[in-house]
C-alpha cells in the first residue's frame, strides 16, 4: 500500500492499522507499506509510543497491550463518518431533558455519545458500549449506567446472560440502535450471535426505538437475525437508494433520511 509518505496524520493512521492487521512488523516493512522513509517511519513511531498506541521492540513495533480494541473499533468509525454524524445530529434533536434512554455500542450511536458530551442535558443513560461510556466520563447532568457482563473485545461492548437479566428491570424512554447490516429481508442483522440476542431485549424494552444506521450498511448480510426493520424507525443518510426508500415507504417504517452534511464533533 503506497501513500507517498502522505501526511503525517494519514501516515499514523497507515501504521496503526498495518500493525493492527499484522502484528508486529520491522521498521522496512512498515516503511515498504506505507511509502515512506526509514527514518520518517521511526519518526512516526516515537510519537506513537509516546501517545501509548504501540510497543517499540528490537527492530520494530506491534501494537501497544490492551490497546488493538479501541483501535479495532476507532478504524469502524471512522467509515461513512460525515454521514454518520448527520445521523447523529438528527438524533440527537430527539432527546428530551429528564428521560432514559439506552445507547448501543455501534459507531454511529457512538457519534450521538460525543454530541451529548459536547452538548450535555439532565439524562438517565444505559449503554452497553465501552467506548460510549467512556465519553461520558467527568460530564455533568448524566447519570450512565454500563451494563455488566461478558466482553465482546469486538466491539468493545457487553453481551451475554448477565447483561440481559439486567435489562429485564429498566425500562427506556427511547432506545438508539445501530446494525451489522441490513439484509435484503428487511431484517436487522448482527455478525455476532449474542449481541443479536441483546439487540432483541433491548428493543423489547423500550418505549421509542430508533435505528441509526447509515445507507452502507442497506443490502448487505450478517449473520444473526435481530429484528424486522419495521420494530424501529430508521434514521439514515441520503445515500439510501432510491430502490431501499420505496420497500421502507411499502413497508410501513417510519425512515427520516438526513443531509451528509458534517456535524459538529
């Protein structure tokens, strides 16, 4: 993969995900992949350790200990973004001041967490998303509660037995959901089968349920069945096709289809 050195910022985000994908990796093989020199890629990564995201060992690097889940999790992210924080935005004009509500561990409901923390108001927030809760670290007016149970390092979230019995006594005004995928059937899908199964109970219990999803995600497959399109209204980008918004229309769902203009972080 050839950047031509690239800017420092896309040279970082080169290496990152080089050794994210292949563990550890000489110097001259990171140089070879992102196009760059020796001495600019030793550069790189002095400032990557010092910011704690790799390990500088004999030779080479890796990524740092305990950090490939955010770093798994921030590359998802930062795909589709700008619509993705449309999505948000338009979200976010839903929340009232004085309600609970659950926030998934997707990466679009996780650009609606940083706009409530830029943005806070009095709310009861559940989530069952590592690195939404960590946005609401220090903010005033929130009160979050993280779900407990079983890790999924995949998505950087809890799943599993415990985190369902927990949510069988709360009930949420409003539920922001996101998605693997959504099939051809018009279903909701997850690539994991507990998470699906989490999904389900979360939907289950929730007054107003909303999908953030962007238009990417329309057509594809995963594996794991959640629910029918039609258990939540659908807030997505104006890259939805022309084919997806006739079968939402036919279908019945409530589907708000926003601008991809940027959002404030």
């Amino acid at each position: 993969m050839s950047q031509n050195g690239g800017g420092k910022s896309e040279r970082l985000d080169a290496i990152r995900s080089h050794l994210y994908s292949n563990g550890f990796s000489t110097i001259q093989a990171l140089a070879d992949a992102i196009g760059a020199s020796l001495a600019t890629v030793r550069r790189d990564l002095q400032v990557l350790e010092r910011d704690g995201a790799i390990d500088r060992v004999h030779g080479g690097a890796r990524i740092a200990e305990g950090s490939s889940i955010e770093l798994a999790f921030q590359e998802r992210a930062k795909r589709n973004l700008i619509a993705k924080r449309a999505i948000a935005t338009a979200a976010y004009e839903l929340l009232s001041p004085r309600t609970a509500i659950f926030l998934d561990a997707g990466t679009t409901v996780f650009q609606l967490a940083r706009l409530i923390r830029v943005n806070p108001m009095p709310l009861r927030i559940f989530t069952n998303g590592l690195t939404v809760a960590q946005e609401f670290l220090n903010v005033p007016n929130l009160d979050v509660v993280l779900l407990g149970g079983q890790l999924r390092s995949e998505n950087a979230s809890i799943v599993g037995p415990q985190a369902e019995a927990m949510l069988e006594t709360i009930w949420f005004d409003q539920l922001f959901l996101g998605a693997s995928a959504i099939s051809p059937d018009a279903a909701i899908y997850s690539v994991d089968s507990a998470e699906a199964s989490l999904n389900r109970c979360m939907l289950g219990r929730s007054t107003h349920r909303f999908l953030l999803t962007d238009s990417s995600k329309f057509g594809t497959i995963a594996t794991y069945k959640v629910a029918p399109l039609t258990a939540a209204q659908v807030i997505t980008d104006a890259g939805l096709s022309a084919q997806w918004r006739v079968q939402l229309a036919e279908l019945g769902v409530n589907a708000t289809v926003v601008a991809d203009a940027e959002a404030k972080p």
